[in-house]
DNA sequence: GTAATTCCCTACCAAGTTGATAGACTTAAA
DNA sequence: TTTAAGTCTATCAACTTGGTAGGGAATTAC
C-alpha cells in the first residue's frame, strides 16, 4: 500500500499540476485545500524539490511550482521516489534490486511470477503522468 | 513489498507443496532446508492453520501439511493472509476498502489509476495457485 | 501410564518506520 | 528593515517488523 505521505504528495502535486505555469503556490494553500498537515506537507514538499519535480521560491509572492511539464513527470518515478519500490519482491525490483539469498532466482517460481504482477503494474504507471492525475 | 514473513510463508508452503500428501512435515525439517528461524516458521505456520490453509498433527510422527490440494490454493488468497491489502490504496482495494477521506472517487484520478493496477495484479494473482510455485 | 515427541500458546523485546509537531533560521520582496 | 515565505533540525508517540523464550497440551510408543 501506498503511505500517507504519499497519498499526500500524489495530491499536493495534483494540485500543482491544475497551477502548472500560473506562478508559485503557497505551501498553506495546498495544505489547506487538500486538507494535508501543513508541517508535514512542508516536509513532503521539499523532499520532491529535492528530488527536482518541484521548484520553490522564498519570500513574499513565493511558493511552490513544478519544475517540469507535468505531461513528463511519471507516476511510476513519484512513487518510487515517496514510497520505494514498486515490485513484491527485491529480487525482482529494477530500480531497488537486492538479491535473493537462498534462493536460485532462475527456478524460483515465486521470482517469475512477481515479475510479472511487476511488469503489469508498470505497464500502467509507467504511462501515465501527473497530467493524467489532474482534471 | 511483500514482507519477511509473507516470503517465509511461501517458501514454507512451497515445500509442503512438494510433499503434498505424503504425510506430516516437521517445523524444524522446513526451517531446517529453507534456512527460515524455527520460531518465527512456527507463528507463521499457526497462523496459516489457523486461516485453513494448513493442518497439522501433534506428537511422534506429526507435523505440517496442506489442507488442501495445491491446485486450489490462489497465491491472492496467501497475499491476503499474511501480508494485507494487494492494492495501492484502501479506497481501492476488494477485501481490506475503506473510502477516502476528502476525496471522490468517483473524480478522483489516483483512484481510477489504482483500479487499474490492481485489476493487472489480480489477473496474475487470482490466476496462479501453490502448484506454480512448486517444481 | 509414563516418557518422548511435537505442535500450541503467551509473552516479550529491539529496532525501524510512520505520521506528525515545534521552533528557530534564511532568503527575498516591498 | 520589516514581513512573508520556504528551509532546516530535532523531537515524538504509536505502530510494525522480525525475532526470541519458555513452558503447556496433545499424541504416540513402549
């Protein structure tokens, strides 16, 4: 399941993206038309700054903004950055691989199949962006 | 991700898989050859007799064993037990929903993303049974 | 009927994660 | 130079995870 954090990104950057290019937005208007804690919202915020899908600007009129096109932004990379892996297991993860111990992944037949729910999920998340979230 | 004990849970299941029928199987045996801590197998395999997935017999000569014929156990129906939800999100799942606080559904472009990922999951997970997972 | 074997039950624990809050600090605009 | 923002550090309670300990109860063999 997703976390709370990023149920909560997914819609503070929703709301962003409805904002896309119409100047930065306050921290506590997201909060408060999302209903999100503000203090905790501030940290999620500035965790995907961080990670370059948002960009901010101090100071009065200041505020958050994308940093990108939200028609570029894939769901599958805010739900790798906010929440880690997508895969059921880490030995079959792509971008959080650990291999198995114990276990040969070339006859474990486990591995095959979660590789595969894991190729049907990013065969959705993959392809869809934040513009697909937004209305 | 699926956790520890989800992992343990199916390599024990797929060793008693193997031995379907061919009578009671010791914790320690399973411990022993899946390199799993005896304790921790021993929760975990109540747990699953407990569900109905398992039975067991006690004193010389008893042990773990499947309740069932293999074939019929869904790799869903494991998931469910001992690891949760398979969704992403509470508003979307079958066996574990809860709505969404501040949210419609109905408009909500997570939620309708979030169907589809589970769907792609469940087409795999509903579909495989304890008899894939064996040799 | 009693000893050995095996699962069953209750309790506990350390470490990590989650969700959240508090308060001071820095930057930039007016 | 005041004020309006975001930024940083730190702390916290509650919960989950992974695991351990030790005895109790049922069954079988002798």
């Amino acid at each position: 399941m997703l976390s709370k954090k990023s149920q909560y990104a997914f819609k503070a950057l929703e709301y962003l993206t409805d904002r896309y290019k119409q100047g930065p937005v306050l921290i506590s208007e997201i909060a408060k038309k999302k209903k999100i804690p503000l203090k905790f919202l501030e940290n999620i915020l500035l965790e995907l700054k961080k990670e370059g899908i948002l960009d901010s600007k101090k100071g009065k009129g200041g505020g958050y903004f994308l940093a990108k096109d939200p028609a570029r932004v894939k769901v599958a990379t805010i739900i790798r950055l906010v929440n880690g892996p997508i895969a059921m297991l880490p030995c079959v993860s792509l971008y959080f691989y650990e291999r198995c111990k114990n276990c040969d992944e070339k006859k474990c037949g486990l591995h095959d199949m979660m590789v595969e729910v894991r190729d049907a999920s990013l065969s959705i998340l993959e392809n869809r962006t934040l513009k697909d979230l937004a209305g």
